[in-house]
C-alpha cells in the first residue's frame, strides 16, 4: 500500500495549485458573463462572487500559514 500522507511543502504546492484553478475560473467566467443572455448573466456573476469569495479566503489562509 502507498503512503499518501502529504509533507507541508506539497500540501502548501497542492492548496497553491488548487488557488490558481480557483483564480482561472473567476477570470473565464467574468470574461464569458458579457456574451450571456441577460437573464444568465445575474446568475453566473452571483457564481462568480461566491467562487471569488472562497478564493480570498484560501488566499489570506495561505498567506497566514495555515496551510
């Protein structure tokens, strides 16, 4: 059986490489909402704030050193 356990070093790589996917996804998504129809557009940026919302609060948790 293979030992999964993480050291700090490559959870802190993996949370980091988790953010950028986070930060990506914000960026699509704000530079999609304008091709949406009207009635699209409210929902994806409601999307969009809770998926940037959890994105600031890894980010500062990282910064802290919690991870």
């Amino acid at each position: 059986m293979v030992n999964s356990t993480l050291t700090p070093e490559q959870s802190r790589l993996d949370t980091i490489k988790h953010l950028r996917w986070q930060a990506k996804a914000v960026a699509n998504l704000l530079s999609a909402v304008h091709l949406l129809p009207a009635a699209d557009q409210q929902t994806t940026l409601d999307t969009t704030t809770r998926l940037a919302d959890e994105l600031a609060s890894d980010l500062a948790t990282l910064v802290r050193g919690a991870v």
